[in-house]
C-alpha cells in the first residue's frame, strides 16, 4: 500500500517534477510505451505479465534472445529537455556474463543519428556504453570492474540514473551509489578515461527498457514503476 501511495503522490506532481511514470497496472499502453527493434528483431519478444510484479499486479516482461538482432526494447520519447533522471525497479532471470550486453538503450542525438547511450553490462558487472566510439563507464580494468557492482538475480532491484546537461553521469542501486558508474564535477573517479576522453554530453531523446546482446548471451528481464523525471525520484 506504501508503495502505491507514493506512485499516486509521485504522478499528483506537476510536469516539470514528474514526465512519466508507469506501473503497467492498468495493462500496457503499446501506443505510449511502443517497442523498439532498430534495424532488425529477431527472437525477442515484449508482453505484459501478470505473474510477478514489484507493486500491484503487472509488469512488462522483456524475452531476448541472444545476438544483436534478438534485441527489443520497449520506452517511451517523453523525456525532460534538460537534467533526465531514470528510476526502473527491474528484476533479471540470469547473471551478467563476460558478454558485452544492454538492458536500456537511449537514442543519443549527441553522438548523431542513429546512436545511443546504452546501459548494461560485460565482466559481469554494471557499466554504460557510448555507441559512438565505443567508450564505457568504468574502464574495463581490474580496478574499473572492482568499482562498479553486479546486478543480482531473481530479485526486484532500483535502478536509478541521472544523466546532467553538464555531462554528470550517477547511477545507485538500491539506494547506493556506485562510485564506478559516476562522472560529475568535484568528484574523482579514476576508472572513467575511456569515457571523459570525449566531450559528448548525452542528449537522449527516449529511454527504452529491454535487451540487448552483442554475442549469444539470452535474458528475460521484468520492468515495473518506471519513473522518468526532472529531479530524483529514490525507490520509495
């Protein structure tokens, strides 16, 4: 009950607070919340499920399949003009592999056309990518692996991300920082050369949750109270 209350609060907010939130509860609006298979789709599949969820009744299950072309993703383009924060609870059938894949994929029109901002994962943690010259945060060194973390399994987890019109980059997990996953002024992070050799700042113009392999990896992943917002939402 504490959970729904704070998402009825949190939609009561006005626009500028608050662009989307979405618990699927009342089934899954394709034509607000369409997939998105660039280029080819092959394998993957989106359906709404009513057989877990972390509030309420439902939640959209995304089935991927391995290779790039088993991808699909499912969003939206209703997102801020300026500072974008993201809140997914989000729940993973299998581990992170060695295997380089994403479960959010954001058009980036920073980078140019037909590129994006993707957040998933390789060396079995938690890392973004940046299509266009194939940067990611952290480095994938001993040490840049140490500092992000591994998404568990079988769970619902919060995932939260800000993405700054600064370029700041922070990313939690269940409330937490993670200190590899964070680029913003005044703080340190020395496993994020790779990705500061650019002065890209991200520009994302929709924020799509799913799959996404670069080798054969396959996952099955469930999404439920996204927010996408302004300011920070939190998990609660």
């Amino acid at each position: 009950m504490l959970r729904q209350t704070a998402l009825l609060a949190l939609a009561a907010l006005p626009a500028a607070l608050a662009q989307v939130t979405e618990g699927f509860e009342n089934g899954w609006d394709q034509t607000a919340w369409p997939t998105y298979a660039l280029d080819c789709s092959q394998g993957g599949k989106v359906s709404l499920d009513t057989s877990t969820a972390h509030s309420g009744k439902n939640s959209i299950r995304v089935d991927g399949a391995g290779g790039y072309c088993g991808h699909i993703f499912v969003g939206t383009t209703n997102v801020p003009s300026g500072d974008v924060y993201v809140r997914t609870w989000l729940k993973a059938s299998k581990a992170l592999t060695d295997s380089h894949v994403s479960f959010i994929t954001m058009p980036d029109s920073a980078q140019g056309s037909k590129k994006h901002l993707r957040i998933g994962g390789q060396s079995k943690i938690l890392m973004y990518n940046r299509e266009s010259d194939d940067a990611t945060l952290p480095d994938l060194s001993p040490n840049g692996i140490a500092a992000s973390k591994a998404l568990p399994t079988g769970s619902w987890q919060c995932f939260e991300y800000h993405l700054g019109t600064d370029g700041t980059v922070e990313t939690w997990l269940n409330g937490v920082a993670i200190d590899g996953l964070t680029v913003k002024s005044g703080v340190t992070n020395n496993n994020a050369a790779q990705w500061q050799r650019s002065s890209s700042k991200p520009k994302i113009t929709g924020v799509y949750f799913g799959w996404e392999s670069y080798g054969g990896d396959a996952n099955t992943f469930w999404y439920d109270d996204i927010a996408i917002s302004s300011t920070r939402v939190g998990c609660t």
